[in-house]
C-alpha cells in the first residue's frame, strides 16, 4: 500500500469563564463559555504488521489524554483573569473558588488558543505535525491556527 499521508482531528469541549481587563464592552465582565476545542495532526499511518495501533496515525486515545492531561483537567470550570487585573489580588477569589488562574496575557479566544497549543505541542509524538487547532469560543465565533501561516 502506498504511504500517504492522512489529517486526523479530535474534538474536546470544556466549560470555562474569563473576563478582559480593560476592554471597552460587556465581555469585561467575568462571563462563561461552552469551549470547542479541535487539533488536527498530520501523519502517515502506522504500516508495521505487528504493531498494534497498524493503520492509525495516532491512537484517538492517545491524543486525548494528551489534551485532557495540557488542557481540560486544568480549564475545565475554572476562571481565568490577566494577572494585570487588579482584582486578581483579591483573596476571596482564591479562597471561595478552587480553579482560579492569573495569567500573563488578556485571556481572548486567540490568546487562549495559543497558550494551550503552547502546552499541547511539546507532548505530540515526534512523527507528527500539528496542522491546525480551532478553539470555539461560541456557536459563531472561534479562533484557527494554521500551520501553514506559522512556518
């Protein structure tokens, strides 16, 4: 059989509220979203007779735990707030709620994007390339990130 190349792509969904610092509209409030969140990996399929996961680019198994274990265990119900916001600071955030995250950078859908693929990435097996995620913020809204815009 010829080696081709195939993209396989897993879905996740997570709940998680934010809020921006700063920001001119309504989302400056803390506010929640249903995330979708998509990684497509590029990769020719195992073609080893004895190996156990022949056929596959990866075990779907595989990449989920690698997303459940970078992302969704840590998101998943949580707040997430710039560091630079003031009300970071305040105790009672971390004292009445258990996930909450201060981070260095205002938590938009592209930011979050990236910070996740940032955590993500590393712990792909060498043989594949991550192709492109998509994080949904809403039914409408979402950001990509393609690899052919990042060579």
């Amino acid at each position: 059989m010829l080696q081709h190349k195939v993209r396989v792509t897993k879905q996740f969904t997570f709940d998680m509220a934010h809020a921006l610092y700063g920001y001119d509209g309504p989302c400056k409030n803390i506010h929640g979203h249903t995330y979708h969140l998509e990684i497509t990996l590029l990769g020719q399929p195992i073609s080893d007779p004895l190996d156990v996961k022949k056929g596959m680019v990866i075990d779907f198994s595989q990449l989920k735990q690698i997303v459940q274990e970078q992302v969704i265990s840590k998101y998943d119900h949580a707040l997430v707030l710039n560091q630079d916001a003031p009300y970071v600071s305040n105790e009672l955030l971390t004292t009445e709620f258990e996930k909450v995250y201060a981070v260095p950078f205002q938590p938009t859908c592209e930011l979050l994007l990236l910070h996740f693929l940032e955590n993500i990435q590393p712990q792909l097996p060498k043989n594949l390339e991550l192709i492109s995620a998509v994080l949904r913020e809403t039914p409408s809204s979402y950001a990509e990130w393609r690899r052919e815009d990042n060579p």
